[in-house]
C-alpha cells in the first residue's frame, strides 16, 4: 500500500477530525481517481477516506457490517456534507501485494483461495445489502447505453470481440447469477490484509453483498494474473477453493458485465 507524506491542510477536513490529525504524520495513500485515502500515523493508525457526496453510505455499512463478523476494520465515523468521509481504525498488516507475499506466489495463491473459501461460508441474514445482483446488473446497464465498454483488463478468453456481443451474453444468461452468498464484490489483492501470513481483514467493502460468488471468484483468479504477471495460477487458486463448487461457465458471464465497469 502506498503512502506520500504529505502536509494537509486541516480546512479540507470535517473539524471532527482536526484533533486526530493534529501532530500526527499524514500521509496520502489513494490508488484510485474516485477516492481520497489518508493514512494518519497515530496510535495504532487511521484510515480516512473522502469521496463525493452519497458516494460511502453503503461502504460504511457494510465495512460496519463486516466489522461485527471479525472481517474488517471499525468504523469509527461517517459524515456526508459537502464531501462524504469514512474514518476506520488501520487493519493490521500489510495488503496482499506486499513483497513478502509476492515472493512465494504459491503460499500467496493458497493462502487467498481459502480466505475466499471462508468468507463464502459466512452467515449472511442480516447483511445490509440482501441484493448486490440488481445493483450490479444496474451498473452494466448504465455503462453499456453509455458506451463504456472496455475488454483490455482481460484475458482473450474473458474478452468479446464487441460491446453487443458482451451485452447479449449478458441478456440472455443475467438469470443466472444468484444473490446466495456474502461476497466482497471487488475481491483482489490489496483488498485483503494479511499480518504475517494470517488473515487480518478486508478493505474496500464498497460493492460488498449479498450475491454469486462468481463475481469474487473472476477477480480473485484476475488478480493473481495480474499482479503475478502471469496466468500459471489460475487453475491452482480454482482448486484451492474448490472447483466441485465453482460453474466455470459464470465467469463469462461475469466478464459480459464486467467489460461494462
């Protein structure tokens, strides 16, 4: 996980916060457009995410939700003004991309597999988001009539040839995906914190739900690829969760949405 030190200016920020972040070492640690990520470097550290407004209502019940099943950090606040921000106590650890991982893909490959495993088992009734499949169709949707479309994240064999290629496949097979287990929704790599090996949490908990279990399934087989710079794992993270209870005919299906972001 990245991190800048950088010097902030406390007016950015909700007065709730200024104390916390007063004689505190910030540092900037966002890997992405849509989000802000400030680490405060006190006690046994802070994250705070920013984002516009409406944008982590739904991250914050769901981080909340999955705190009360040991499966990520506290929420410590959430406050939507003109911004929306999430403050959350630090998982302790290092993210999955992490060189001490990276080093022994197959430990990591393994290691991964079964933190999925478990958290497809968890109990899920009283989940905030009962259905992660109507949102996650919706965005498809939206991003298909607005001609987003983009196959270059994929492997060929993940890939159509054009977006209505992609959105028939999707049509004609969206029955088929089943809002029946707890699933992170974005299942990769630095989205899972390990400390030394033992699974500490999850981050990221945005597109969290109940939903199909193929979804995490195509990302956590994506980012071995990609953040491995090879597809040599595949297979071997299938086996590891358990290929008797994997349809690998979903992850085109899932790949028809997921060209459309």
């Amino acid at each position: 996980m990245q991190r800048k030190l950088i010097t902030p200016n406390f007016e950015e920020f909700p007065e709730s916060f200024h104390n916390l972040m007063k004689d505190a070492k910030i540092y900037d640690s966002s890997c992405s457009r849509e989000a802000r990520v400030i680490y405060i470097d006190k006690d046994n550290g802070y994250f705070l995410k920013c984002s516009p407004v409406g944008t982590l209502k739904k991250e914050a019940e769901l981080t909340a939700y999955f705190h009360k099943k040991g499966l990520a950090a506290e929420v410590i606040s959430y406050i939507s003004g003109e911004m929306d921000y999430m403050l959350t106590e630090r998982v302790v650890g290092e993210d999955c991309t992490y060189f001490k991982y990276l080093e022994e893909p197959e430990k990591l490959c393994d290691t991964y597999a079964k933190i999925l495993r478990d958290l497809h088992s968890v109990e899920y009734s009283l989940c905030p988001e009962q259905n992660r499949i109507e949102g996650y169709l919706d965005t498809a949707l939206n991003n298909y009539n607005a001609k987003n479309y983009d196959t270059s994240l994929f492997p060929d064999n993940w890939g159509y040839s054009s977006a209505e290629e992609a959105w028939k496949i999707l049509e004609d097979n969206k029955h088929l995906l089943k809002n029946d287990t707890l699933i992170h929704g974005d299942y990769c790599l630095p989205n899972v914190i390990l400390d030394n090996w033992r699974f500490s949490g999850f981050i990221d908990l945005g597109n969290a739900g109940v939903g199909d279990k193929h979804i995490d399934l195509f990302w956590g087989a994506w980012t071995l690829n990609f953040n491995l710079k090879t597809d040599k794992y595949r297979d071997r993270f299938l086996d590891a969760y358990g290929r008797s209870d994997i349809e690998e005919e979903m992850f085109r299906i899932i790949a028809a949405a997921e060209v459309f972001g």
